[in-house]
C-alpha cells in the first residue's frame, strides 16, 4: 500500500523558484534552513505578518539552499549580484507559494491509522499478526542495500535492480523467516483443482436449468 505515495517522495516533480532548479527537497535542506530560522518553515499566519523585505529574504535563502545540495551549501555562492538584478521584477508572493507546494510535496509521510479505524479493521486479527501498510518498495531499496547485494547483482544502485527479481529475493528471504507465504507447488495444485471443481459444479448447475 501507499506505493504511488513513496514513488511521488523518490522522484519528486521540478521545480523552479527564481530562476533556480529546485533539487529534490532533502534532509539537508531542513536542516539548513531550520539552522538559519528561516521563516518559510514556521506557521504560515506568523510569515504572512511579516514585513515584506522580511519575506523576500526568506525565499531567496530558501532558494539558494534548495537549489543545491549538502556539500554545495557548504560551498560560498557566486554569482549572486548578478541572480539578484534577474529576480528584481519577481513576483515574491507567488515564488513563495511555489515554494510552499515544493516543500510540502517534499515531507510526505505514510499516514497513520486512528485508533478506532486501526481497532475495527484489525479486531481479532491482531492476535495472528498485521498486514504491513508501508510501501513494498520503500522495504525492497534498503534491502537491496544491505551487504551491497545491488552489486553483487551487477547494478550501480538499488534503483537499477530489476524489479522482478527485487521482489523474488525479498519475498523468498521472508518466506524463510516465517514472515511470509508463498504458493508452493501443492498449493497451486490444489488451486487448480479447485478451479475445474467449481467449473464442474457451475456446468451442472447450467445442465438442470435445462432440465424439463
């Protein structure tokens, strides 16, 4: 479940604010602009009473931060008088909102479930264990990441694995553990025959409606 979620996180959609090529929102960027107090990431009612040389400030640093990446940040900026007379005649109040959308689509998180929604779902099954809610893929990249099987399967990174493959190796190392079933050869046998069993019976059922 949650899947198209975590995908939407791993491959966020571009973004340009100022003129500049937003990266991926990272834990970097939090945290550097959470060491700058930068304003953006307090409430919107506190931001909005701010004086607007005040706003314009924040979403310039925010944009420079987020244009980059960790080691980059650590890096002086060039080339900023020269940003600075392009961005001149922006519009400051809809490059913020942008960048408000930008960051939120950026700190997604697999909701949770409330108490009454986990125990009416759930009821007696929790005795016997619960069904994962988390995204399959989010579980089969650090997986292909320990012990650097990616590599070992002559990939460059987790995201190079076919994901066929990734979920064969994930799912028969479950299946080892206890954690999980998969079909065995009798099961499918059984399954098959069960299938011409009710073909059988839904024929019959067809013959005596013919019946006089």
């Amino acid at each position: 479940m949650h899947d198209a979620l975590f995908a939407d996180s791993a491959r966020q959609a571009p973004v340009q604010i100022l003129r500049l090529p937003m990266l991926p929102y990272s834990v970097g960027h939090e945290v550097l602009l959470l060491n700058q107090r930068n304003p953006l990431l307090f409430e919107p009612a506190f931001f909005n009473q701010l004086p607007p040389a005040e706003q314009r400030v924040a979403i310039v640093r925010a944009a420079l931060v987020c244009y980059r990446t960790w080691k980059q940040n650590h890096v002086p900026e060039r080339n900023l008088r020269l940003w600075g007379w392009l961005i001149r005649k922006a519009d400051f109040a809809l490059e913020i909102a942008s960048w408000r959308n930008y960051r939120a689509a950026g700190c997604t998180c697999p909701p949770s479930p409330s108490e009454e929604d986990y125990q009416i779902a759930n009821g007696k099954d929790l005795e016997s264990g619960r069904s994962f809610g988390g995204s399959m893929l989010a579980r089969l990249i650090p997986y292909l990441s320990r012990h650097g099987l990616y590599a070992a399967l002559g990939c460059d990174t987790p995201f190079d694995v076919p994901f066929g493959l990734a979920n064969h190796l994930y799912l028969s190392e479950l299946e080892m553990e206890g954690n999980v079933l998969i079909e065995n050869a009798r099961e499918a046998q059984v399954k098959e025959e069960m299938i011409e069993h009710r073909k059988a019976i839904a024929a019959e059922k067809e013959r005596a409606k013919c019946l006089p």
